[in-house]
C-alpha cells in the first residue's frame, strides 16, 4: 500500500470530512468510526500484487508441483513410518507451508550468502527436499527422531547435524529476534570492511502463533531505523496455533499487518488464491472477509458449501455451486499457489530501505486430508492412515500403488536420480550457489597475541583494581592488535559506562549504520560519545535479549560467513543466564564461540541495589549448559590466563565448539602477581594460592578469597590455627572433570597429601561450591549468599549471610573441632 505524504487534493478533503464530521453529529462518534474502519479494511485485506501484476513465472511449474508432491509425501511418510516407535513429529505445518519453501529453493534462497530461518516444524518438508535432491537416504529418514543412533533431529539443531542445520529455531520467538540481529551483523562486518555482504540476504520462516511471543517482535523498530531492506519475514498466517485458532475473536493478519506497519516496515499481504479473483469484486465480500473472525474462517474453511453460503455469501449474487464454494473457500489461499508465493517475494525484494514482511495466508495441514485440514488437533496429528495416503496419492497424483500401501508403513517416494525432477532441483540450487540448508566451516585459526597483553596482569597492581575493570583493559589491549583487534565484537546493553568502557568511545566508536549527524553533547571532552558508520562496538540499548542474538551472530560467524569474529558481551551478571537462558542454549545449540562477561557478579558486591541486582545463582545456571566453561576468577592474572585459554581453545589450530563464562567483580581490591606454577590450576579448576599450615582448607571463587584471606589471618592470630586458601576459579570444570575423568580427578590431585576439613565459601549460593562436595572426600562445609539480596553495604550484608571472614572463621573452627571428636 502506498500512504501519500502531501494533500494534493485539499478541497476534497475538506468535504470529505465535513461529511464525516455530519455523520458523528447525527449518528454518533460510533457510527463514524464504523464507516471509516469498513473503508479501510474493505482496502486492505487482499493481496498486495493482484493477479493481473503478477510477474511472469521463472520456472517450470509442472515439474515444480511434481517435486512439491514428492516432498509433501515423503515428510508425511517419515513422520508416520517414525510413529511406530512412538516418535512423533508435526505433520500439519510444512504442509500448509509447502509451497513457501519449495518456491524459495527453486527460486530465491542463494546457497553462497543467504541464511535461511526455516521454521521448526516444518523440518520434516526440509529434510524431504534434502532426500529428493540425493543429500539424505531413506536409512536416515527412517532415524527421523533417532538421534542415539545416528538419525535426524527433530527440528533445526546444528549441534546435532552441523553439516545441515545453520540455526537453530524451534524455541519460538528465538528465531526472529536472531533473524534481525543476523541481518544487522551482515551489515555490521559489511559497514567495517571485513566481508562483502551486500548480496546477503535474511530470510526468517515463521508461523502467526509464534508472532505472541515477546522476542518475535522485541526487535522490529531496530530492523526498521537501520533500514535492513537485508531482511524479510513470511509469516505462514494459518490461522492455527497448537490448541486453535491464533485469534479465534479476531483477525491475526490484520493485528500483524499494523504492527509490521507501525514498526516501519513494508508489508505485502499474499492471502487469496485465483479462485477468489471474481468473487472480491464485490466490495462487500471483501468487508465482511475484512470482519470475519478468524475463528468463523477457519470453521467456514472446514464446513460445507451450503454452509459457507448462508453464512459468508448470504445476500450475494455468486455465481458458484455450493461445491465450488467449499472448494474455494477450504483451500484457495495464495500460500498454496506457486505463482503468488513468487509474486510476494518478488515484491519483497525489490522494496529498497527497509526490511518486508510476507503475510501468507495458508490452510494447515494441507493435502493431508478433510480429517486434517483446517482442525484443531491437526497439530497433534502424528501419522495418517493408510487410506489417508491413498487420498494424498490421488490428490497429488504421484505414482504408488495400493499394493505398495497394503502395508501397515507408507513406502518413501523417488522419481530416480536422473529422473527431470532430481536434475531440476540440482539445477536450481546450483544455480543458486549450492545446497540448502547447508553449515560449511572453514577454519581460519587466529594468531596468538601479544603475550605482553597478559604479562601486564601477571605483574598485579598495589593499586586497588576490580576484576571486572581488569578484564575491560585487557580486551582495550587486545584489540589493538594489528591482526585480530578489528575482529574483536564489543557488546554491551546501555551500561559501558558502568564496566568502564567508555575510554573505548572516542577510540573503538559506537557501530551506527546512519553514523554521527548530530554534535554530541560531550563533543569537547576526551572521551566523546562517538557514533560511526565503521564502529566496533553495539551499544545496543537496555535489550539484554537484543544484545544475546548479536552476540549469537558474531558468535557463529566463523561459520555463517567464514569470518571468526570475537565478540564479548558484557552485562549485569543478574540479567544475564536468568534472564536470556534460553538464548544461551541456543548460542551453545549454534556452535558460538565468544566471552560471555556476567559483570557486577556476585550477591554481596552491588552495594545498595538489592534483590533485583543481586546475582547469587549465575554461575549454578551457567554449569548446566554442555557448551559452557564457566570461571569465577578472583584475580586479574586468572582473567588473563583463562581469557588467553579461551582464545586459543575457540580461535587456534584446534577450534572447539564452546564458549566462556566470566563472572567478574566490581569491588576494588588490590591485585597480587601471579604466582609461580599456577597456569594449570587456573584453567582446571583449582590452585593453592596461600598455605598457612593445612589444619583446614578454605576453598573460595571470586571476590570471595579476600573474605578467606582474611579469615585466614584470624583463625592464626587468634587460634593459632593453620589454614590453607586455594583459589577455586571453576566449581563446575571441577565437577565435570570429576565425573568424566578415568584416573584420578584433578581436584584430588591438586589436594593430594593434605589433610583436614574443607570449608567452601562464595559470592554464591552453596549449590554452587556443592557441586564437587561428592568428590572432596573429607569433612565438608559449605557458606554462601542462598536467599534472595538486599540493599545495604557490603560488610552488613556478608554478615547478614555468614560470608564475612568472622563467620568464615567461625565455620572453620566448627569443622576442625567436629573432625577432631
């Protein structure tokens, strides 16, 4: 649609208006009202390219619809055959979005630079193309489900199948907010000079349900301001969500329609199939489509055709039998129509300046049948009948026999691989770039840098310094490197200033695609507040999910564009696995590699916040993420050793597929050198850091080893009693460690010859430490911040949950004189 930005015609207006203002005079504001929304709608809810505009199809359509049969089919065969063992699958959604996919794999999706979202429950219909095309066998669609013994995953998991699957989409509302942050990276390394992306283009799959979840949307004015015309969405509006009708009182493309609008972005609407050419020229028709709830569509959708006319055609001169009307109105939808798909899409690409949103109006679980099309429980649906399959079989007219389906297992369908449907499909995505979906990894190691960067740490400071302060300069170093220091992805949501990083403003700068038009405020000082269009770091605003799905980008983009990028997100370490959990799994499910920074960590060091500041459980949420090394450092050196580590074990020769959690403090606490001999012990788990006789042993993480230190110097000055103070900078590689090793543990190793309880304590609560009390096997005690935080200054609050070294020293006593009786 196209909004007119001058009045050239005033004067009617002006009438036009008078008319109206009569209308609420005499009838009332509702009436008014009425009439306006029925002249908009009657306008807006049809296909944004009428038939006549259609451009002419690229393709061949007969033996495009052959290959969409052998597709529909085959998904449907792999779900039902896997359904013998229980296994399940989604029958319902790549059968109404067939065409949407085999249109873009035909036609759109360049297998060289695009990315393509592909909706979760539609991967039976992806990997269906992938078997026709000769990259999957019938042995591993019959694993569909099966993963324990080499089969395909249920839905996009690169983890699972990194040679098939770029992203992982299935934790819905994930797989939009990531579409747009991809989309905006693209142009991030493209604006910087480190890869050509102008080609690339972002395709996200999506269903009409998922659009209520709160990160489908979090992130449209972002697309909109940057002008990602990069990007496009196609929502598949079926109007089904898994227990009914997405908007059973309403009209979900409308509600889209007007927020995609009020975003910004351009929309095109692809609703109607041919069949309803003739009949929209009535404009009442196309009003009363226009108020139709979606809930009464879909009923008129799956009712008969004397029914459809009572209730949707009363009053109107149709020239169409009842059978044609239910043939129309149950099926004819411009999702199911090749041509339109191409029309849509078409038009999407050519909108120049902002991102495009495709809402495609489809029946779910088409071809499957009356006992699946357009039902409630088509989402539950997990195999046909046997006679189902002979219905599809008519209705697609593929060639299968009913011997071939006196079976109790529908048999998989092939035309052959010299057959003209295998060659077409080849040649399409060859002369699309190659196969998709497809993950290649070329692995570019990055050079070790300067190791003077470390040794600054190594030497401590008689200067109080937070950690977090420490690993902040240390990254400021690090990317000045001349070879890796442009590939280094600052990410931070509006708190720079508190980390200490605006010394990188003036510097660095703040990625904006628009750059710098206006003259910022602190202009004249040092350190400016400096926008432009090369920037290096997103500033991306108060959005902890917005800040994970760059991260996630640059994370993977070794993979996604060949390019290793080294992103760091640093946040409040509350807001961060509480909060965006779910995207970290997903990170860890898209093979991402990056430093994950939980600044401000711990639940006694934000003085005065309180419960909502007050993290005490990161690091317990971080341990049971696979993908995730997690380290409470206590001192600047281990920053250094373990951020060192981390370069090596995701950049160097021998790249893993992991990423790392800091949590890092803002407490300043004068920072020691490293002492000899201890690289190991940091990146393991564990050191000693301070003997003291080895009556007991304090184990502590973090900003907590100040406390042992201290409780240390009590216990000797006024009991006389000896204790040792190791460095725990990783409870959970302990335990992890501990479970998989086949020897000895390295936690018994490090305390191996020692005697005496142990005594853990931490910023965290005491799951935390306990996490490797099963493998101590000594006397055990464990302190912690379990509760929720408060407001207060440090001292009172440490002693308000028995961390201060008193009550640190107190639990040692009680240890030692309990392991003495």
């Amino acid at each position: 649609m196209v909004y007119m930005e001058t009045d050239w015609d005033p004067q009617e207006t002006a009438e036009w208006l008078e008319s109206l203002e009569a209308v609420r005079r005499q009838a009332g504001p509702e009436r008014a009202e009425f009439l306006l929304r029925r002249l908009a709608t009657s306008g807006r809810y049809l296909n944004t390219v009428p038939t006549e505009d259609e451009p002419a199809y690229p393709g061949d359509l007969a033996l495009e619809q052959r290959i969409a049969a052998y597709d529909r089919w085959n998904a449907a065969a792999m779900i039902t055959r896997g359904g013998k063992l229980g296994l399940g699958g989604h029958l319902a959604t790549y059968a109404s979005a067939a065409w949407l996919y085999e249109v873009g794999f035909n036609h759109f999706f360049h297998g060289g630079h695009d990315q393509v979202y592909f909706q979760g429950h539609a991967s039976p219909g992806i990997y269906a193309r992938a078997f026709l095309e000769g990259r999957l066998s019938e042995e591993r669609l019959d694993l569909f489900r099966r993963e324990p013994e080499g089969g395909l995953p249920s839905y996009p998991h690169p983890r699972a199948m990194p040679d098939f699957w770029q992203f992982p989409t299935v934790s819905m509302g994930l797989g939009p907010l990531n579409a747009v942050y991809q989309a905006r990276f693209n142009r991030y390394l493209h604006n910087r000079g480190i890869k050509d992306t102008s080609a690339s283009h972002v395709w996200a799959f999506l269903g009409d349900g998922e659009m209520d979840e709160p990160e489908s949307t979090a992130a449209l004015t972002l697309a909109a301001r940057e002008g990602l015309d990069n990007l496009t969405f196609v929502i598949n509006c079926n109007l089904q969500r898994l227990d009914g009708p997405v908007r059973g009182n309403t009209r979900i493309v409308q509600e889209l329609e007007s927020v995609f609008r009020g975003a910004g972005w351009n929309v095109v609407k692809a609703l109607w199939g041919r069949d309803w050419d003739d009949l929209l020229r009535s404009d009442e028709l196309v009003a009363r489509l226009a108020e139709t709830p979606d809930g009464q569509f879909q009923t008129l959708a799956a009712s008969s055709g004397d029914y459809i006319r009572q209730r949707l055609f009363h009053g109107l001169d149709v020239p169409h039998s009842d059978e044609e009307l239910r043939r129309i109105v149950s099926g004819s939808r411009a999702g199911h129509e090749p041509r339109k798909v191409y029309a849509a899409y078409r038009r999407a690409l050519e909108h120049q300046g902002v991102p495009t949103v495709i809402l495609v109006q489809t029946v779910k679980g088409w071809t499957l049948g009356a006992g699946v099309e357009s039902r409630n429980a088509n989402h539950q649906m997990k195999k046909l009948t046997q006679d189902e399959f002979r219905a599809m079989r008519d209705r697609l007219d593929l060639p299968v026999s009913d011997a071939e389906l006196a079976g109790d297992l529908p048999p998989y369908l092939h035309p052959g691989p010299g057959s003209p449907e295998v060659e077409y499909a080849l040649e399409r995505r060859r002369a699309l770039g190659g196969p998709l979906p497809g993950r290649t990894v070329t692995h570019h190691p990055l050079p070790d840098p300067d190791e003077r960067h470390f040794s600054r740490l190594a030497k401590g400071s008689a200067q109080p310094v937070a950690t977090t302060m420490a690993f902040v300069r240390l990254v400021k170093d690090l990317m000045r490197e001349p070879e890796t220091g442009r590939r280094w992805v600052p990410i931070v949501p509006d708190e720079a200033r508190t980390f200490g990083m605006e010394s990188l403003f003036p510097t660095a700068k703040i990625y904006s695609p628009l750059g710098q038009r206006y003259d910022a405020v602190d202009r004249e000082l040092l350190l400016s507040y400096t926008e432009a269009t090369d920037g290096q770091i997103l500033l991306e605003g108060i959005t902890e999910a917005g800040s994970m799905a760059s991260f996630t980008a640059a994370a993977s983009s070794y993979a996604t564009h060949g390019e290793p990028m080294i992103p760091f997100y640093i946040f409040y370490s509350m807001f961060g696995w509480q909060r965006t959990g779910d995207q970290m799994w997903a990170l860890a499910d898209q093979l991402g590699r990056g430093f994950l920074v939980g600044a401000t960590a711990g639940r006694t060091t934000m003085t005065g916040e309180g419960l909502q500041h007050a993290d005490g459980h990161s690091q317990l949420l971080a341990s049971a993420n696979p993908a995730c090394l997690a380290y409470d450092p206590a001192f600047a050196y281990e920053v250094g050793v373990i951020v060192r580590d981390g370069l090596r074990r995701m950049y160097g020769p021998a790249a893993e597929d992991v990423f790392y959690y800091l949590t890092v403090y803002n407490e300043p606490m004068p920072q020691p050198a490293m002492p000899e001999g201890v690289e190991e012990g940091i990146l393991k788990g564990i050191y000693r850091y301070r003997e003291g006789g080895g009556q007991a042993h304090l184990l502590s993480s973090g900003t907590a080893i100040h406390w042992a230190l201290e409780a240390q110097r009590l216990l000797e000055e006024e009991y006389g009693l000896g204790v040792d103070v190791w460095s725990v900078t990783s409870w959970s590689e302990l335990r992890r460690d501990a479970m998989t090793a086949t020897g000895v543990p390295y936690l018994r190793q490090a305390m191996a010859g020692t005697r005496g309880p142990v005594i853990a304590v931490s910023d965290w609560m005491r799951a935390v430490p306990d996490q490797i009390a099963p493998f101590v096997q000594r006397p055990w005690t464990s302190l912690g911040t379990d509760g929720f935080g408060l407001s207060g200054t440090r001292e009172s609050v440490r002693e308000h949950f028995g961390v201060d070294p008193r009550s640190i020293a107190d639990a040692v006593l009680k240890a030692v004189e309990e392991a003495e009786g």
